[in-house]
C-alpha cells in the first residue's frame, strides 16, 4: 500500500503511520521529497481498510496496491475463463470461448402453454439457453411474484424438448437445491450481488453462477462479489452487465457497455449483457444488443415472449418473436468483425 | 392513470390503448386537444407496469397516479407515526415524537470488554439505544464477518447494564429468530433494502425495523421497500438515510440530507439518519450529525469506538468517545431550533 | 398541462389551481375521480414552468405535455435530418443519410508537421473530416491552451492537401467569426452546452454546429440546446453523444450507448458519438466505436495522433495510427448489419 | 507522482515508465516489491496528465501526489481566507469570519416595484446581500431571459435603499465591465464553473468573485476553477454549493452538504449554500438552509420574493416573506451551536 502525507506533515505523524502499517504486517518504505513524504508498504494482509489511513492525521491519501480480489483477477488465469454449461444429454455449451451465446426467454414463467411457445421460438432463433423465471422479485408487493416450484417443472420440460439449457434467478440461500434440481445455470439478480450469505452458499455448489453487476455497484464491487462465489471454490462464474443508475432517465437504467472491455481487462472471467434490463424499453433492446456484441460480450441475455402485450412482468422490454428472429440476424451480421461466430 | 397521445397518433392507435386500459379494469375518458388526445384511466387495477403503455405505438407519455405505496403513504396516517420500543425492564423509547433519538455504538460486537465500554460510553453521552452488527455484510470475503450469536449476547448485556436498548442487523430471513431473541430493533442494511422475502417475514414479526435505504435506491423505491413491511401487519417501520452513490468520491457516499424533509411529506414513518456510513469519514460524522438534526431527522444513528484506530470494522467512521461527547452538546443546541428536544 | 391533485385537496386547492391555469392561457378539463381530481390544460403558452404547480397546496403531481422543444422534435420532420457539409473545392459530406462519417485528428494542433501527419493518417484510413483543437479548455490552468489562429490555419492548410473538411471547437461567442473562415464544422463542447449566449450566436450562422452533450446533461436538456440554434434559423445541427458522469469511474466517462437510439426517436437531428472522450482511455476506443455504430450512429468522432505518446494532450485517449486502421476495417464489416456503408 | 506496476510486468515495461518519467522531469525512486513494482517520481512538472501512464503497457495504476491546485489549496492559507466586501457609504460585510452573511432576494429582476419590495423584506429579516439576476441563462429558448442593464440599475438602487450590497451573475465575459459597474460581488453559474476564458477574465478584476460548483463538478474541480481565478491575481473568491445531479429525481437536485465541511479541510476558500437551487421546491429550502449552517457555512444564498406565485422565474423555489422571516429566526438559534452568529 502507499499513503503520501501531507505537505508540512509532522515527524510524529508520519511515525504513527508507520506504526499503523506495521501493525498490519507491512515492510515499510519511506522516501521523503521535498514536499511530500511518501510511506510505501510491502507484504502485509490484504483485508484492511484503506480507509484507517485516509483519516490519520497529516495523511493526505492512501492507495491499496495489491487489488482486492485475487481468484477473478486476470492475473490468475491470463487465458481467460470458459464455462461449459450442461452435458448428459444435451450438447455442451460454453460461455467465454468462440461462440457469442445467446440466452433469451420470458420475464417469468406463466403456463406450460407460455413457457412451450417461448422454448419454441427461441430455440429456432438460434438460443441455446432459456431465460425464465419462477420466483420474482417486484418493486411493489402487490405484482405478480412468480409461479415457484412448478414453473421450473415447466421451463425444464419446455427446454429439454427444445434442445435447450436452463437458466433461472435463485433469491435466496433456501432456493438453492430447488434450482441446482433444475437449472443448469443459477442466475444472481443484480439487487442480490451483494447478498454474501448467498454468494457464499454458491461457492460450495457445482453448476455455474451468472452473477448480475447491481445497478449501482462499480466493477471492482461486481468482481469481489465474484470472489466470494471463486473463493468457495466454484469458478464457474459468468458476470452479466445489466445497466447502471444514473442521472438519465428516459431509459429505466443506463447500460454501461464499456464495462465489457473493462471486465475483460480486469478479469479473467466471461460476461454476458441483458439489454432488455439494461434498457427496459423493447425498442431499444436491438440496438444495444448489436452494441454489447460489437464491444466483446460472451453472450446475451434477452427477454423474449410470444405475446409481451399480455406478458405477466416485464412485457414493456420483452421481444416479440419477429423482433427476435431479427435481430438474431443481425448479430450473425456483426459477430465475425470481432472475430467470434454466433 | 395517464397517457398522452403524440402529436399525429392515429386513431387506430387511440383505440388500442382505450382497449389496453379497458383490459386493466379503468373507466377511461379521452380529452381531444388540438395537439395531443390525452387518456384518463380510473378504478383500474394498481398493479400494472407503467412501461407497458410507454412502449405502445402512438404513445408520448404515461404517467401512474395513484403512488405505488398505500400504507406508507402520508394520507394512511396524516399525523405521523410514533413507534414505541422496548418495555419490560426498560422505559420505552419513541421513535417519531417529539424526542430525537440516539442510537450509537461500534460497528461490530468484537469483545465483552469492547461493547461493555462502548455501552457505558454512549449512555453517559445520552443514547437511548446502542447498535452494533453480530453479522457483518463485508465487501470483501477475506473480511472480518462478526462473532454471530455470541456478539448478540455480549450485546444485550451491556445494554441491560446500561439501560438501553439493542438495535442489530439482521442479513438474511433464517436470522430473524436469532435478532427478535436478542434485538429491540431489527435493522435491515442498504444491500437488503430490496431483499422482498426477508422484508415478507419482518412484516410478520411484532417488533420494530429498522430499513435503509439502498445506495441507489430512489426515496419511491424505499417507502416500496416499507410497503411489503406494512402490508404483512407490522407497522412499526423507522426508515434511515445513510447515503447514495453518486459521482462524488471524496466522502464514501453523498448523504442526501434532502431526502428527510421529503419522506416527512411523502409518509407517515419516522426517518433517521446514519452520518456515519453517510459519509466514511469520521471527520465528517458530526458535521452531517447536525446538518440531519437541523433538517428535521427523528433520530441519528452513529458509530462510536473506545478505540476506533484498533476497531476491527469502519474504524475510519467510528467517532472516538470525546468527538461524541462534543456532538451531543452540539445536537442539545439545535435540537430546539426545530421545536425538538434531546 | 396536466395536474393530478392529492387524494382529498379541498375543493379550494382545485379552484387555485385552476385559476393560474387559466392565467397561463389554458382551457382546463377538470375530471373528478373517486380518489383523483385530475385537470388537463389544453392551448396555453409553452414557456412556463412546471415547478410552479408541484408546490402548490393539494397537487400531488404535475406534468407537461408538450415536450419543450419543438423544431428538434422528431414531429417536425419525420424523415429526419441530412446536413450536408463542405463544397466550394471538396466533394460535399453527409452526415445522416445512409453512409457513416468518421471524423478524427489529433486533440489539439501542435505543430505543422503533428496535423500534416495526422491528416495523412486519418484521410488514408477511410475519413472524411480532422479533427482539431485550436482553442483548448482545460481543468487546469496550468495546462497547454492551444496554438489559437495560428493552429486553424495550419490545420486547414492540412485538410485541403488531403481532401477533407474540418472541424474544430468554438469555445466563446468572441471565436465565432474566426472558426467560421477556417472550419466546416463549428463544435459546441460538452461544457458549453448550455452556454445559452453562444448557442444563440451559432443560431445565425451558417454552417454546421457539432453540438456535444454535457456531461451531466440529460437528453431531453440537449435537445433544448439544439432548439436554442433550430430557433435562430441554423438547422445543421449535428449532435454528439461522448459519455456521461456516473459513479463508476474505471472509465473517465461511462457512455451512454442507448442515447443513439433514443435521440433517433426523439429528434431529426443527426448523432455521432466520440468514444475517444466517452472512455478517456485508448485502449477502450475501438469497442466503444463499433458498439456506437452497432448501436445506429451517423458518424464517430476520435482523436488519433501520429505519436501520442508525446502529444501534448489527450494523448491517452488518442489512437496509434495502426489502431486506427484497424478499427476502421472492423467498423466497415459491422455497418452493412445496420444497413449503412463507411 | 506514483506508479504501480502490474502482477508481472516486464523490466522492459518497468523501464519505458521510468523513461517517460524522466521526460516529465521527475527524479525517481524505484521500489521492488515481491509482487508489484512501484515507481515515485519526485519534483517533475505538476500539468501532466495522469492518464498518460495508466494507459501504458504494465501499468496497473498512477496516481498524482500535488494536488493539482495550489492556491486553493489550504495549505496556502492555514487559517482560511476571509472576503471582505463592500465599502464606500456601506458597512463591509466579511464572508468566512465569525459571523454567517444571508445573501436574498428574487431569482430575475422583473420590475422597479418588485426589486424594491424584496429589498425591504431581506433587508428586514437580516440579509446583508440582495442577490438578482439581469441575465437569465434559461434551459428553453422560450423562457423570460431577464431585463439586462436595466434590471442591474434597479437593483443597485434597491440596494443602496436598504444599506444591502449586490451579488449578481455574469453570463459571459463581456459582460464583466457592466457588472463590475453595479455590484459588489459577480457571481458565476453552475453552467459556466468550467468556462474558462470567462473564470480568466474574473482573476484579472478586483471585485469578489461567487463561483457556483457545476451540477456534475466533483469538489476537486470546483477548487480547480477557482484556481483559475486565484492564479489571475483575484483571491477574493467564493465557493457555493447547490446542488448535484443524481439518479434521484423527486428534487431537482440533491444538495451536497457534505461539501461544505469537505471544502473546509482542502482549501482555505469560504463557501456559502444555495438551498434554492440545491432543491428546486420552496418546502425543503428551509430544512436545507438550517442542514447548511450547521455543517459549516459560511453564508446562505436564498431567492425569496414578495409573490413567488406570480414570479417570472423560479416562482417555485422561492420563500414567501413571512417563511423567510420564520426562517431567519431558526437560524438565529443554531449558530450557536457552530460557534458563530448571524
């Protein structure tokens, strides 16, 4: 770590930093220039508060070197990630290599009828993964929270006669053996991505996580919710860019697309972009779907129904099927000129 | 509800927005302007997504009327509400009345001798109630993450000694047995404001909780948050402004003082204020201490270490014992500027 | 206009309102609902503020309906804006028609040999227009401010040896008449989009405006800006999307990619984007580009230097020349998915 | 200066930041860690931009030591800077000494009658300063843009009436003779913060300067901007917050007390708060006017008019008088509190 004192520091206060950093385990390096001092420390523990020092006396700032998470950094796997999602007797599907993979379906599962139709009409797009939910979580308490149990019944049968892979949002620890019973991929929703005593259960099991950045978390923050999943020992972590919160608000949420690049930079694990989240407006979910594809996403994740006007939740960004089919087009149109296939 | 017609929309796509209103149960009146048709929607159902006429063809705008909240609306309880805590062996403590109240203590439960003292401390200084986490939501998961049940314990015996009472995170809905055993309040952190299954169940416990407002969360989506409290028969909900995430990254977070005079309009329910995680800074608690009590905030809660430099969590933002002393004369000042005592 | 009124205002509340309707020059449709007195204004005048009925007695909401900006609207052609560019010697440029227009150069003009070079580059590279700052607003006052007059001429001198057109900021109303003898495209920079005098001024010339977004500006506030130069009489105004400030700050900006779309709907107007201010950081810039094109843009605006790692500014966001040619390979297999050509 | 090399970054990497360093004119200090390399460079030029070395191979970060502003800086004044305005027949008014300055009056100069009338009331409830705009930088082309030359007579005269001096906004420099004629302290808008020419030609005059913080300005660049002014030889500035823009909506800013104690500690300079502006709606102007005093203030800026109702901008956001007064008595009561008086 590094912390510059302030200019006209005291002798005292820069000792009791010193102190502080030794206390910490760190090897101290000191060089003083002319108007600053400078305190550079090597080889201490990682989890402090940088923080502490910032508000010392005669500190002027304090910086943490060594980044705070270790297993999603790129450093430890400079290759980069591929998760390989499925198999028994589906076709293996791998999230991080060559191919862009598309996952779309419905907001949440309605009726078999629904769920049949939608496995139907994304699987002939060219998804190889289907998108649904059984347990939502509303703003309000009083919409519509989802059909449970019984919805994924429905979804895994809908998918498995389609050809397809699963995956669904678990909202709680409780859920977890339910989905893991039917899911092939366990989504974190983004007001879950920093539910520890979650990530921690997720850690321990083994089917891939898409963890979906909050809608006000940094990078930083999204990969060290990764690292509680990484740390428990299940790297099989797909991240997802869903948009942010910001000051604009014709859009429901500002779609951050530079924060593929810059995950890709940062770390070594795969991430996919959900414009219909990203967006909440059906009409613009094409054009940030071809733009998260032209920036480097893995892959997508879109809201898909065969009839979004009477859609139960989130009808306003789901897709009709003609919509759909193309943009799937469109896609194929783009994805070479980032050297990938779709 | 609202919807405004754009300029040129034609009548076919008049009468599918009539049609959408009628299926969600309004009696609709069209207005024919010169420039725009404006639709009004009354008795309809409320739990509908406004998005889902935004999209619509022909559509400017749409606009919901009635407020998503009804029990934590202003107009279900225009007086205010006053929630009463504790009893037994404690003389209770209001929340909402006239008194402003004082809840402070270290961020974590580290040892007996550690709360003990920091319960003497705050008592001395005027708190009514004494906080501190058993479980610690961290960042980080090479954090310190809490003594769990023995913190409660260590907890609520320095309280009994000191007469206070205890307020206590609780993470995650399988804790709320554990926090109604040892808790007087039960506080919800900013990361689960919007964790709708364990709001479900604190709306069916019979004691007070404690919600903050998620950094990103909008004062809408808080008093949404209160609303699933309420509408499972626990009314008793203090709510607490601890600051959002803007672009500003001097202080850890802006604190959005505004927001107190605001939820006093909009609701009935008392609002706190926590300068503390407000700000990150402990140079920065008591200015923004007083700026919420000058605002008009019911209570504050603090941070306080006997030793804040040795604390093993949020040491940067814990107030040492004299800065505390210091603030409460401060608070015993203004506090009848705003026609409140202390 | 419309005013929703608080479940049970007083008959009085209503009458006040109504009143200053009328004074506004609005013909009001009062409808009475069982919860919701609702008063719709129809014909008065377009300048007031809506503010003014939010605080009154007994409103719960007001809204206006007329959005605020008339010739930016995309109402007020339909078919959308082509600006054409240049002529006299050049071969005329569009910007909004079917093909995308790359503008690029250095962040400032240093000297004769820097923009010659940087003419070179960008003219072989597939451009159309250099860019160039003469003039240069920098955060700091001890920063390089520009070669002035001096950088114009030798920028134009650049231009014409290698057939393109210019554009260049104008940073004050004073500047306007020497722009105007040396560029094509006169650029209003994000932090004076709402620098009213100047917007004003740029209404009575004629030539192209670049009108960039603030960085704090909503879409909305940027079509008000453009009205300011439609109002004088200038109708080539181009718009430009280079990034907003939010909290995440890996980026210098985040950009707002979905901006494209919705001006698109919104406006006439052409938009470029410029990914080079829109991340701060090259190595970001070649996604950036292809996401805003996949997204629907009209042109991109970058900065590329001959050498920038000694350029005198901006020289971390500006492209290496072979970058440059790479991206614009990328950028011709990605138009025709969006059915344009480069 | 410090950078902080990448996990594995090669010696060649290593030695071209070393390189680039000395170009700059920095001596540096390298310091071989076991896992980072990290470079300080001592005694270089200050106007480098720090983005030069993030973007090079192997670099994880830089940072700048010197803050990049010198005369605002605290340290170039320890004991703060007190502005002393006025003089001639009027006693002078001292910002950033002992006692709060209330600053007051309408938001545009609409008539002689009205300017009068406020005069009178601010004068009576104890404002030293009228505050009133002659040029109005209006978001709508089609909104009242303020009486000009005029409105400065009018309310110069008002003024000297009620022994009250005058601080009014200077949209652009060439206007700067005019308002250097007719009040005692120019102030510049949120909108100009970073109009550079225009902050120029105010460090060359010698009337106090009120310089506004932009809406999405980060405190460091608002003490940037004053330097601006200071390096011109102008100390008399003045720092004002009011306000930044954030996701939340319900106020048409969210005013950032923080800054004021944040401000305290970087730099020497006196900062005031325009609860007005920073709220946008009259109800909260007086919760955030008694939130400014105590956390620090050293003045208020407040519109207040005889008929906000009938005002011709801002009507919203301006007190009624007898609010004023009420709120004049309130404040009275907490200056104590924050050993001063008003």
């Amino acid at each position: 770590m590094l912390v510059v004192m302030q200019e006209g520091a005291s002798e005292a206060q820069v000792q009791q930093v010193i102190d502080r950093m030794v206390q910490l385990g760190f090897n101290v390096h000191r060089s003083t220039g002319v108007v600053h001092t400078v305190l550079g420390g090597v080889g201490g523990k990682q989890e402090f508060d940088v923080a502490t020092f910032e508000v010392m006396e005669g500190v002027q700032e304090a910086h943490r070197i060594m980044s705070p998470y270790k297993l999603a950094n790129r450093t430890f796997r400079p290759g980069g990630t591929v998760v390989k999602i499925g198999g028994g007797g589906h076709p293996p599907v791998e999230i991080g290599g060559n191919q862009v993979v598309v996952m779309a379906g419905p907001c949440s599962v309605e009726t078999r009828d629904q769920i049949e139709r939608a496995a139907e009409i994304v699987a002939r797009g060219g998804a190889k993964i289907i998108r649904g939910g059984a347990f939502k979580p509303r703003t309000s308490p009083y919409s519509f929270q989802g059909l449970g149990e019984n919805g994924l019944e429905l979804m895994r049968a809908a998918a498995d006669r389609n050809g397809l892979l699963v995956v669904s949002e678990v909202m709680d620890l409780t859920q977890i053996p339910l989905l893991v019973q039917y899911a092939d991929i366990l989504q974190v929703g983004a007001r879950n991505m920093q539910n520890y005593n979650l990530l921690r259960e997720l850690g321990r099991i083994r089917k891939p996580v898409l963890l979906k950045r909050g809608i006000a978390a940094t990078i930083e923050e999204l990969l060290l919710s990764a690292e509680y999943i990484l740390a428990g020992g299940n790297y099989d972590v797909i991240l997802c860019e869903r948009g942010i919160r910001t000051f604009e608000n014709y859009t429901r949420n500002t779609m951050d697309i530079s924060a593929i690049p810059v995950v890709k930079k940062l770390s070594h694990l795969p991430i996919v972009a959900d414009p219909s989240h990203g967006t909440g407006r059906r009409d613009k979910v094409a054009p940030m779907a071809r733009a998260a594809l032209a920036a480097g996403a893995d892959g997508l994740l879109m809201e898909v129904h065969h009839d979004p006007d009477h859609a139960l939740s989130d009808g306003a960004q789901s897709l009709y099927p003609a919509q759909f089919e193309e943009l799937m087009g469109q896609l194929r149109m783009i994805a070479p000129a980032v050297g990938r296939s779709i």
